[in-house]
C-alpha cells in the first residue's frame, strides 16, 4: 500500500522485509478509491530499493493519454511488470463526489499495452521513440457467481495479452479447483490465487459484510474467535491456505493489508522456502 503522503519510509521498510521471500510487490493504484501515492512513484520508489514492483494501473482515474503516458513512463523507469485493472467505483472511497473516467476498462487496457509493446499508440500511430516491453497481468475472480460469466471474462483478457492472472481472495477452494480444471486449464499462463491474512473475527465478518462475492465460512470465523491469539490463528489459517493453493496453481497472491511484515512467517509456516534455496 503506497503512502498517504509525501513519505515512502513505512512503505519501503515493509517492503524490504519481503526481499528473498516474494518474486515481486505489488503496489496498488488507489484500492477501493481511497487516496494514496500514485502506484507508478511507489514502485519507482521500490525499484530504487532493489525490489520487484508490480506497478497496478487502474483505469477509474485516466483517459486514454493518461494511462499511455504513465504507461510510457513505467518503460523509462524501469518498471515492467503492470497488472491492468478497471478501477473501484469513486463512491466506495474517501473522495465520493470526484469524477470518474473509466473511459477503457480493464480488457480494453489490455490490448492498449499489447499496442504499446508493438510501438503503436491507441490511435495505431508509431511510438517514435521505442516500443514499451511491459509485462502485463489481469484480475480474476474464480468464486464469481456467474460461471458462463466467468469464462467469457478470463478468455476475453487472455486474448487481450494477459501475461498472468492474480485472483481476489480465495476462501472456497473447490471452486479454484473447478476454474483451474474447466476454465484455466491449457491457457499456459500462471495463476496466482489470492490469499488474506485475516486477523480477527470480526474482521472476518466485515469482509463479508463489505466484500462483494466474498464469503469467509463460519468454521474459519469460529476458529478466530476461538483463539486465544486470533491473529496468530489467522497466520496459521494464511498458511494452510498456501499450502492448498500449492496443489492447484502456480503461485500465491498474499494480501497482508497493513501487516506485510507477516508475510515472510505465513509463508515459513506453509512450509516455502526464501527464492533460491
């Protein structure tokens, strides 16, 4: 999560506590429409630091020329890794009453980056000064209730150029299963299945309340509010959780909201060794 302000300090500390044990960090781009540091000058910030962004770029807050030229400027600066989203909707944030854009949503962004990657602008017009090389990723939700939906979504951003897929958070893993099974197999691109820390019941209960499409079962509630150190439990809960995403896809998505420090003991205790051992 980049900052509320000027300083990167908390920011860069947790994310170096991560070096050795995550292949990248994501940077998210004004998540549920709250104000933060633009998600390009946090990943630069975090590239300056030797550690692997990927930058998020939501389409809620630019035009066409504001998404090529930030875009243009993560090629300049390093940054190679995108992950292309539409955007929470302006009222749900800190900001109601700001003007949305969503002039292209996340597919059509999609095949902007495939444009730029080929030295064309949005118009078809030559990019005179250099191609873009981004690596470009997109959102899934495999526990959407639309399965016809579903599908239609996954195969139309991989035809778009998705390089890789980052699920939402994932508390029914039968239902991974079936994606990975029916929708995502053969596609020959990575999946990573979106894992949340949860750190108490009740926090348990207000994604659920607040989430849409997300429902935590009540044995998980159960067993946080049982514990007599719940957000011990909820690390424990994270790790078995990696543990079952190991068997059906290729990788873990970890949302550790303002506790990223965890991470490296969620994933101690799923049993993942630091890269490279």
């Amino acid at each position: 999560m980049p900052p509320k302000g000027g300083n990167p300090a908390h920011m860069v500390s947790m994310a170096k506590q991560l070096r050795g044990r995550v292949h990248a960090i994501n940077v998210t781009d004004g998540s549920r429409a709250v104000l933060r540091m633009s998600s390009l000058a946090a990943s630069t910030v975090l590239l300056q630091h030797g550690l692997e962004p990927i930058c998020q770029m939501a389409c809620r807050d630019r035009n066409v020329i504001g998404l090529q030229a930030d875009l243009m400027g993560a090629q300049a600066l390093g940054i190679r890794n995108i992950l292309a989203l539409t955007g929470d909707p302006v009222k749900a944030g800190d900001h109601p009453s700001a003007r949305s854009v969503f002039e292209l949503e996340s597919v059509r962004l999609l095949k902007l980056i495939a444009k730029l990657n080929q030295g064309l602008d949005f118009n078809d017009k030559p990019l005179t000064d250099g191609a873009t090389e981004l690596f470009v990723g997109a959102a899934i939700d495999p526990q959407s209730q639309s399965w016809s939906g579903l599908q239609r979504r996954f195969e139309r951003k991989l035809a778009a150029g998705a390089q890789f897929f980052q699920s939402q958070l994932i508390s029914d893993f039968d239902r991974l299963e079936k994606f990975m099974n029916q929708i995502a197999a053969g596609c020959q691109r990575p999946i990573l299945a979106g894992i949340f820390l949860l750190k108490s019941a009740k926090n348990a209960n207000f994604i659920n309340r607040n989430v849409p499409g997300v429902f935590i079962p009540q044995s998980i509630i159960d067993r946080l509010e049982q514990a007599a150190d719940p957000l011990d439990e909820g690390i424990t809960i994270a790790a078995e959780q990696v543990r079952m995403a190991k068997q059906l896809c290729q990788g873990v998505h970890i949302m550790a909201v303002r506790r990223e420090d965890l991470i490296p003991e969620i994933l101690n205790r799923a049993g993942i060794s630091a890269i490279g051992e």
